[in-house]
C-alpha cells in the first residue's frame, strides 16, 4: 500500500512539474517587448506572485516532514 501511494505521488509529480515548468516558459515568452507592453511593477507583480505561491507550496511540504 504504501508502494502505491509512493509510485502515485511521482506520476503525479512530474506530470504535474511537467505542466509547471511548461507554464512558467509561456509566462517568459510575455517578455518579448515586440509583442507585449508591460511595466516594470507589473513585472514585479507576477513574480511576487510566484514566490508567494511556491513558498506556500514549499511549507506545506516543509510542515508534513516535522
């Protein structure tokens, strides 16, 4: 039982990292300037954004190895 749950924490892992890590490219393809127009702050916003969202994650983790 505890194999399975092992093996299905890793499937969905990288399938989930594997859409992360796909978004996160399409995030960076907004930083083509001949395409887009964006300011300074709102690029600070969306990486703020990001850092929270992953320290989130990363204690939630953190919380269940005490």
């Amino acid at each position: 039982m505890a194999r399975d749950r092992e093996e299905s924490f890793k499937k969905l892992a990288e399938g989930r990292m594997s859409k992360l890590l796909h978004d996160v490219k399409l995030i960076g393809n907004l930083s083509d300037k001949s395409n887009y127009k964006y300011t300074e702050e709102q690029v600070e916003e969306i990486f703020t954004e990001i850092d929270e969202a992953i320290d989130s994650c990363r204690n939630k983790f953190l919380e269940q190895c005490v």
